[in-house]
C-alpha cells in the first residue's frame, strides 16, 4: 500500500523498491515514518527527518513525505500524521518544522496553512544525474 499511495504522491516505485526504502528509514536515527491506518489498512503515511543545523543550536525536522490515499481524504487523517510528527520532531528537541511542496500542490498548500505552517519562501531543485 506504501508503494500505491507512493504513486498518488506522484513519485512511482515498485514494491521491492519501496520495501528497501522503508528498511533504510526506520533503521535511521534521524528519520522517522508513521502511517495512518483504517481498520488496519494503511491509507496514509508520512516521514520526518532530523537535521542537524548551522542556523540554530537544535536540530530541524523537515516533513519529507505526506500521502493520504484518495478515497480517505478530508477525513482528518493528514492533520493527524503531520500531528504526530510534530510531537516526535518536539521530543528530539527541534525547534521547528518545515517542508517543500511543488507549486501544483494547491490542495495541500490550503492543508498546510490550515494546520499551522506558514509560507517563507521557495524551493529550488537541481538534478544530480
Ligand atoms: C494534503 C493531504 C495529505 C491532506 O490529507 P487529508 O487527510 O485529506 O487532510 P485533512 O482531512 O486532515 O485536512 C485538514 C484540513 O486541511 C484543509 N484541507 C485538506 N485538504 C484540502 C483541500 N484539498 N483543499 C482545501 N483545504 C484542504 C481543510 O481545512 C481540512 O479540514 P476540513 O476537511 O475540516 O475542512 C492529502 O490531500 C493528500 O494526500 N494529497 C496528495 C498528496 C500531496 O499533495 N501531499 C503533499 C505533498 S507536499
């Protein structure tokens, strides 16, 4: 389900190449992965990762992925996620939290205000390959 709601996410990978991926985080000190589930089906996940910084003596957490599956939007599952890594990301003493988002991204902009994020600025991406 990780991987289907990966390709909603727009970022399409097949199931071997999800599970590694998940391997890798959750064996990673500094990111964490929860999922939303309904009657133990997963219809949502999202990852936090903790960086060290130049900018401020803590650390700062950057909410790295958020997915809710289609069929379960609107329903409070996102707010929860993000909740939860907002408690996690305190626990390790961050002293904020932030993310990128594409600019296409209307809906999650309007979710992102509505859960207390605030728009600083902009996101500029170079391909390494
Ligand atoms: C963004 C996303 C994770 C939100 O998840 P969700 O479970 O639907 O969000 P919630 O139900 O917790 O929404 C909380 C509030 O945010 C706002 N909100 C959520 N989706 C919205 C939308 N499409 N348009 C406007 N406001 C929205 C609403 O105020 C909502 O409360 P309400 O439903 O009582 O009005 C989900 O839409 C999603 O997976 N989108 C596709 C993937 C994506 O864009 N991820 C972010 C990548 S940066």
């Amino acid at each position: 389900m990780i991987a289907a709601l990966l390709t909603q996410l727009g970022y399409p990978a097949s199931a071997e190449a999800v599970v590694q991926r998940v391997e890798r985080l959750v064996s990673s000190d500094a990111d964490c992965l929860v999922v939303g589930d309904v009657d133990g089906d997963v219809v949502g996940f999202a990852s936090v990762h903790i960086s060290l910084s130049i900018e401020y003596d803590e650390p700062a957490a950057k909410l790295s992925a958020l997915v809710v599956d289609e069929q379960h939007r609107r329903g409070g599952i996102g707010a929860m996620l993000v909740a939860e890594l907002e408690a996690r990301a305190r626990r390790r003493d961050c002293n904020l939290i932030f993310l990128t988002t594409a600019e296409r991204r209307r809906d999650a902009h309007a979710f992102y205000r509505r859960v207390g994020f605030e728009e600083t600025g902009r996101r500029f991406v170079k391909s390494l390959r």
